[in-house]
C-alpha cells in the first residue's frame, strides 16, 4: 500500500517557456521521532525533514515504459528532460520510505516542478531501525543511509584523497599477457587450469551501424560441440575462448543468434588474423537495463575497501545514473567469508533504489579472517548463480572485490572454472578490485577470471598510503588514479550506447579531438594522481599528432612531424581493435567503416601514459 503523509506538487503552465519539457523539483525525508522508539536517545517527538540524498526519481510513459531516471543530488534536487507533451507518472523511491507514485501531464513548452516529501514506510520501520544503528542530529533520527553506521565508522581525514588503483586491461595488451604465460606467471597457469586462449573476437552490427548487444555466441568445434558461449556486450563484441587450458581447439563456426534470429560465420578467424564482423538486418536499439553486483570479501582485513564501498559509491552510481538519465541500473550485494566464520555468504538481490542497496552494504562489516584464504568461490557461485540476472540487458557487470586468494585444492578449482564459464555465458563482465593480502596466485586467478569474462582487473597501490603494502603487478606500465575515478569510467564505459538518431551521445573525457600534443620530461617519476611528478629537469621531447576528419564515416587520417612507430584504435574500455604501424612514414590512413557507429581512441604509450584522442564515427 502506498500512501504520501506530506506531498506538494506544483504544475507551472506558461511559467517558463522551453525547447523541450522539462521536470525538476526537491525532494525530502519526512522523519518522525515517535516515543516507541525509546531504544534510541531520542529526546523529543517532532517532525523534521531532510534532504532526500541519492534518492531514485523516475519518469514513466502511460505504458509503464520509463523514460528517464535520475538519483537526486546532496541537496535533494533532480532534473529531467521529457521529449513530448503527455501524461506520465513520477515514482520516487528511498530505502525505509514510502514509495510516491504520482501522474502528472505535461503541457507543451512548460517547465514543470514537482516537490515531493516521503514518510516512513510504517511496514519496514521496525526492521530498518532495529538493524542500522543511525546517528543522531539535533535530537531526530537521520535519514542518510548512505553514511556509515556505527559498526564502522569512516574517518575521511585518514583517507585523504582516496584509495588509489591501477588497471592492466589484458585485451589491451595481449601480446604482452601471453609474453608473461611463458614467463612471470607460468606457474600459475598449472595450479588453476584457467588460461584462456585461442580468442576469437566477434563484432556484430545492424545495417546502419548500430551495435547489437545481448546476442548469443556459441563457439561449435569440428563435431558440433559447443566450446565456449558468450553475449555481445554493449559495443556489439563478444569474446570468445577456444580453450581455457591453453591447448589448440578445432573451431568450425560461430552460431550468433540475436532474439531469434539466427546467423552463422563459417570458418571464422582468430584475433591474430583479425575481428571477426557480421551485420544484420535488424533495427538499432539496446535494453536500458544494466545490473550490477558487488562481491564483497567481508573479513577484517578488508574494512578499507567495505568503507569505500560506504562511502563514495553513491557518488559512483549518482554520476553513472545521471549521465545516462534513459538507463535504469540495479544493484545486487554479496558478502562472503569462509566455511571457520560465522558465515560463508549473505546476500541481496538486485534493486533499483540505491539507497536499499547501500543499507544492506552499510549493514555488514569487516571481521574475522586472518587465515588465508578465503572462500571466493562461494562468493562468485551466489553472485553468478542466485542473483537475479536479466535475460536482456544493457551490461551486466560483477565487481570482486577482495585481498585474499582462493582455496587451490581440486574441487575449488574445478568450480571457478566452472564459473568462469557460466558468467561468460550469462554476459557477466567480473572486474576483480585486489588489496594487499593478494599474492602472484591470486593476481593470475583474478586477472584470468577478467580475461575469461570480458572484463578488466583492478589492483589498489599504496600511493594512498591506506593499509597495507600492495604487491607490483606483472606488467610493464601502468598509471595510477583514485579507485572511485576507475570504478566510474568502467561503469560508464560499459552503459555507453550511441543513440539511434545520428548524433552520438557526448561522453565525459578530457581526450582532444583534433590535435594531440604530450611534453615529456626525461626521467620523470610518474605519479599522476597526486600530481606530484619529479623531474630532473633534462631536455623536454615534445610528441605531436592530429587526426581528421572528426567526425568520420569511414576513414581517419593520421599524421605526426614526430617519428611515431604506431599507435592503437581503441574501444571506450581501452581494449585494442587495431594495431596501425607507421612504418617510417608521416602519415597514414585508418579505415573504421566495419566497427558501429560511436566513440573510438586513437592511443599511443609513453612511459607510464596513454596519449589519447578521441574520435567518433558516424553512419
């Protein structure tokens, strides 16, 4: 049942005139601080509200389609644009509240101010009060449920800036990564038996395009098995493994079938030789739905990585879910520990109100543990297999989120790779976040599971100077950020869809778009996040490149007065499409018609950098 003890809502006809509709408004958290909550030092029994912080505010057509969604910022505000005229229905939600549903219409060039004020949902005030502990400000219970409890309290002048992390996208080095196989991190190839290889790469479009994403890939061998399954993610591509063991696999076709429409590529290539690229007569459009999962090793050595968890991942979600206002995102939580803890694994299933989502977050702490390791693959066997995955989604994306290794006896094993497979099935990208207990093992599990699912790895450093010492990764280079700026540009790399019109969706990135320039300073010390580079003031080589036309419909034209060997083609993730070699020459010509339409990275290494320009392509 739902019902608005305290509702105002404003409809401002010819107020003020605008090229298109817009909706915009406050919202509050009516909070009541009734004597039957004598269990908490309450010392009056008023009401008071509070801005409603990283609230859901949604807008629906008459069909119960949505139509834009938005969180509302610190402040309570929200802000939507509607294309037409017509009636539509607002829902605003918040975790412990009484959902609002209201229908308003909307007039034509109007702008219309909608102010909502939710009270406590009187179904679920017992058990909202009697799990979190929430602290108290000026005598009345505070509703920001994104803040931590008690259990574990942040102090954000510890953490400074932030967490810090770096990626190692292996589709982006591929080269490099097998190097390693045979090097580094050939041990570990024996113990987990997870090397995925023999990769094929496949890119689907429509006619115009347009990617299509959610499609079925079956890999099938010269006997009809299926070898390995995958889903087109949101830029069209799938990849695809002939072998998770290393050993060559007899590879007849690829069965793609997108909703029920069937295709086939016969005798299909292997990434060395190329992407394999089919089109298809089928209209533009993806599913505005994504869903998200958070794996959480929950033992006492991971309280840092919990309480960024805590603390910025509803700036994470609020940036995500608001620059794509025509996307609904859920959000599901998986806590594990081991079979020795009080329990090996809690969960919640997937919710679209965020804030319901940080209370069960916010509800669990770091504790026991200690006795590495850690039962990760429990952990990865609810996320994978309990969790509610959508069939058709945008992107479904699995962060893992831990610091200490996995069991590595034969039945563990066994079941990750199991696993892997699953996920990959389901289109489940697992994006492992690593601390400091995880050790060379562990880094080869992880980054193998990235590989195997599509997804990338994650390693926090210890430029935060936040918990322990982290171990080096086996790379050549890498750059370092704040772990929420990593955690951001992956999410909204992989909701990325570009719009069915001709205009391509702007996409925030501070990457040129004409004319690259990077001064470097011989022997300097890279440590971008805090911007405190040393230098030792040698000779200053300036690299110079520019690319045009931008935008393009098929071909780029690159040219550098420095000599540059080469420089990659790249998707939004970072993953490598092409390699395009300069061979002593000034100037070359890239040709881009068989990728969908969208925003593309023209890249080039120096040091611890990508140099990075950006280029869209247009049908």
């Amino acid at each position: 049942m739902k019902k608005t003890i305290l509702f105002t809502f404003i409809l401002l006809t010819g107020l003020i005139h605008l090229n298109a509709q817009s909706l915009k408004g406050n919202t509050a958290l009516k909070i009541k601080t009734e004597s039957h909550y004598s269990h908490l030092p309450i010392h009056n029994s008023s009401s008071k509200s509070k801005a409603m912080k990283y609230g859901n505010v949604a807008v629906y057509d008459k069909d119960n389609n949505l139509i834009r969604s938005v969180l509302t910022d610190e402040d309570g505000n929200y802000e939507l644009d509607l294309a037409d005229t017509g009636t539509y229905t607002i829902e605003v939600k918040y975790a412990g509240y009484e959902t609002i549903e209201e229908t308003i219409e909307v007039l034509n060039d109007v702008e219309v101010e909608a102010d909502f004020s939710l009270s406590r949902d009187e179904l679920r005030k017992e058990r909202v009060l009697s799990e979190v502990v929430y602290s108290m400000d000026a005598g009345y219970v505070d509703g920001e449920v994104y803040l931590s409890s008690n259990n574990a309290q942040l102090n954000t002048n510890d953490y400074g800036k932030g967490l810090t992390a770096g990626e190692i996208n292996d589709f982006g080095k591929w080269n490099l990564w097998n190097d390693y196989l045979n090097n580094e991190l050939s041990t570990y190839q024996q113990t987990w038996k997870l090397n995925p290889q023999n990769r094929y790469v496949v890119q689907l479009t429509n006619d115009e395009k347009s990617p299509l994403v959610g499609a079925k890939i079956q890999l099938i061998n010269s006997v009809n098995n299926v070898i390995w399954e995958s889903k087109s993610d949101n830029t069209g591509k799938a990849e695809l493994w002939g072998s998770l063991d290393g050993k060559e696999a007899e590879v007849k076709h690829i069965l793609i079938d997108y909703f029920g429409v069937t295709k086939t590529i016969r005798n299909p290539k292997t990434f060395k030789k190329g992407i394999n690229t089919l089109k298809m007569n089928l209209s533009c459009g993806a599913s505005n739905l994504v869903e998200i999962a958070f794996v959480v090793d929950a033992t006492g050595s991971m309280s840092d990585e919990i309480n960024f968890i805590k603390r910025d991942l509803n700036k994470i979600m609020y940036n995500a879910q608001n620059f794509y206002k025509d996307v609904s995102i859920k959000y599901g939580s998986v806590f594990y520990k081991d079979s020795t803890e009080n329990y090996i694994t809690k969960h919640k299933d997937f919710t679209d109100v965020l804030s319901e989502a940080l209370v069960y977050i916010d509800e669990q702490f770091a504790g026991g543990g200690g006795d590495m390791p850690e039962a990760v693959d429990a952990g990865l066997d609810v996320a994978i297999n309990q969790l509610s995955w959508s069939e058709d989604t945008r992107s479904k994306l699995l962060f893992l989120i831990l610091d200490a290794p996995a069991h590595n006896d034969e039945k563990v094993i066994k079941r990750i790779n199991e696993l892997s497979r699953k996920a990959a099935k389901k289109g489940i990208k697992i994006i492992p976040i690593t601390g400091s207990g995880i050790n060379k093992s562990g880094e080869y599990l992880m980054r193998a599971l990235a590989l195997s699912t599509n997804g990338t790895y994650l390693f926090l450093t210890d430029h935060s100077g936040i918990g322990s010492g982290h171990i080096e990764p086996t790379v050549d280079e890498y750059d370092i950020k704040l772990l929420t700026e990593r955690v951001s540009e992956i999410i909204k790399a992989n909701i990325y869809y570009p719009k069915c019109e001709e205009d391509i969706p702007e996409f925030d990135m501070n990457y040129p778009d004409s004319v690259v320039t990077f001064t470097m300073e011989h022997g300097q010390i890279y440590e971008d996040l805090l911007n405190q580079d040393t230098l030792n003031n040698e000779e200053i080589n300036k690299i110079e490149w520019k690319y045009y036309p931008n935008p393009t419909r098929d071909y780029v034209t690159i040219e550098s007065p420095e000599i540059i060997e080469f420089i990659y083609l790249t998707d939004l993730s970072g993953k490598i499409l092409q390699r395009v070699n300069f061979n002593d020459s000034h100037k070359i010509t890239l040709f881009l018609g068989d990728y969908p339409t969208g925003i593309y990275l023209l890249r080039y290494p120096i040091g611890k950098q990508w140099v990075s320009g950006k280029v869209v392509l247009v049908r």
